[in-house]
C-alpha cells in the first residue's frame, strides 16, 4: 500500500477531539471525545484560490473582532474579524500564504498573488492561530463571542455590541507581554 501524503489530517486521524459546548445550541454539551476522522473540516481560502486551507476542528475556537490600530492596518478595515484553532489543527490544502511580521511578537500570513488577509498567530509555539472570519467558505460558522482592543474601536463602529469586551492589556500578564512587543508597521 502507497504511504500516505503528509497531512495535518493524517498525522491527527484517530487522535480524541475534544469538543465542548461554549454556545447555546451547541449540538455536544458535554465533553466528548471524538475521533478525528469523523470531524467534517472547517475550510476557507483566499479571494483568487491559490490559497486554501482547512481546519480539522469540530468547531472554530474564540470567534472575535479585534479594534486595536494593528488590525485595522493589517485588514484595511476598520477591525479584524477572526477565528482559531491550534496550529496543528490547520492544514494548507493548496499554496501557502506568504507572510509580514506586524511586531516581534506576531505574524499575519496574506496570499501572495491577490493580498487576501488570511492568518494572525502569536510566534509562542503554544499560541492559537487564528484564520480571517471573512476567508471561511461558511463565515456562519464564526459567531463573534467577544471583542478586543476596545481602546482603539472608532468611535463611529456599532458592531455587535452584546459581545464582551476587553481593551488591550486589561490584565497585568497581558501588560507584561505587550511590553516587550516592537511594531514593524509604519
């Protein structure tokens, strides 16, 4: 038998899942393990479709927007809108962004060929990455649940005003990790 390709699915086929109910209507409230070859993956891509990736999760983790200058410069908009998932939960299917380090902390990955925003992950090995909510071929999928950099919102957004919402550094362990933290945008 030919040896598989080697793919984010396949290193984590038979590996437990664990799915948890953060929603009403959440089709598993209760802790469950699941096999990874049962979940129906998550996908997206970029405007062109050079880039497409899928996310082997039962569902998207920790939906937001985030208002801080960063995002808003990173999208051209006036937030970023994103979703994630650990990072060897995320498989590349066709091409693979390129990539802008926005501080010494950070990197956004971007198609190349149509500058589709597509990722936002810290550089700790342990840290999330997180996919743009608008490349997700099912953005339904992503219900904002909280909002971010609140201190940087403009005055002028009304967006889901019933999500929490924390300002940049709230906590004194956030202050002392974006203490160290160098911007590399102009």
């Amino acid at each position: 038998m030919p040896a598989q390709p080697e793919t984010a699915a396949n290193r984590l086929a038979g590996r437990p899942v664990a799915r948890h109910s953060l929603v009403a209507g959440c089709p598993c409230p209760t802790m469950e393990l699941t096999p990874m070859t049962t979940l129906t993956p998550i996908t997206g891509g970029c405007q062109c479709g050079a880039v497409r990736y899928a996310m082997h999760v039962g569902r998207v983790e920790k939906p937001h927007v985030c208002h801080c200058r960063m995002c808003q410069r990173a999208t051209g908009g006036v937030f970023a809108a994103l979703a994630g998932c650990s990072k060897d939960r995320l498989e590349w299917t066709m091409g693979e962004p390129a990539h802008f380090a926005s501080s010494n902390l950070a990197r956004r990955g971007f198609c190349r060929n149509c500058g589709t925003p597509l990722t936002f992950a810290y550089d700790a090995p342990e840290a999330r990455i997180y996919v743009t909510i608008g490349s997700l071929d099912d953005p339904e999928q992503a219900a904002i649940e909280i909002q971010y950099g609140i201190e940087a919102r403009l005055s002028w957004v009304e967006f889901c005003e019933s999500a929490p919402q924390e300002a940049t550094g709230d906590s004194a362990a956030a202050q002392a990790f974006f203490a160290s933290m160098t911007k590399n945008q102009a």
